[in-house]
C-alpha cells in the first residue's frame, strides 16, 4: 500500500557530506511527519531529525550541521549532512506518519541505508 525508499548512503571521509532520501509511494493521501532514526552497530534507534508541517527538528548532536527538507510537491523528505563525523556511522532509517487511502493513519519505516564516517 505504501512504501518508503532510501537512498544516498555510502562511505565518507571525517569532514565530508552526504544527502538521503526518502521517498514514499502508494496509496498516500497525506503526510504528517517525516524522521530521520539512525542505529549505530550495540546501541538503540536514536530520532536525528523530523520535519512536520514544514518545521524541521534536530537532536542536539547534529544541530548545525545536518538539514531536513522536504521536496515540494513530491513525497520526498531528503537528510543533507555536513561535517560529518565517526560517530555519525550509522544504519539511517526513514519514519513516515502518513494517511492512507481508505486504511487511515499509520505509520512505516524505510529499510535503512547504512551511512560510514571513516578515513
């Protein structure tokens, strides 16, 4: 019914930028919010980022350096990350709260992207 797709993770020197995507698709007759969650290998799924109505939320490590946004008028919340960090490494995973046509308000997760911070 819907789904959600990431993409632009890969492999980055300490300083370097990266910008994810997250596109949703199906049966989708709103979106009320988009995260950024990320899962760092022995730690639990920490929120990084979100964006509802058009505000954009940040957890206090990647204020200044990541950006939320989302695309107008497409289904698509993209992550800009600047400068990042070792400690940035890091399975990125889409959040979706959105409406679904005749199913109503649910809530749907990417796969992930893994995002490595290394020299």
């Amino acid at each position: 019914q819907v789904q959600l797709v990431e993409s632009g993770g890969g492999l980055v020197q300490p300083g370097g930028s990266l910008r994810l995507s997250c596109e949703a698709s199906g049966r989708i007759f709103g979106i009320f919010a988009v995260s950024w969650y990320r899962q760092a290998p022995g730690k639990q799924r920490e929120l990084v980022a979100s964006i509802i109505a058009g505000s954009p939320t940040y957890v206090d490590s990647v204020k200044g350096r990541f950006i939320i946004s989302k695309h107008n008028g497409e289904n698509t919340v993209f992550l800009q990350m600047n400068s990042l960090k070792p400690e940035d490494t890091a399975v990125y995973y889409c959040n979706a709260d959105i409406s679904v046509l005749v199913d109503g308000r649910q809530i749907f997760w990417g796969q992930g992207t893994q995002v490595t911070v290394s020299a």
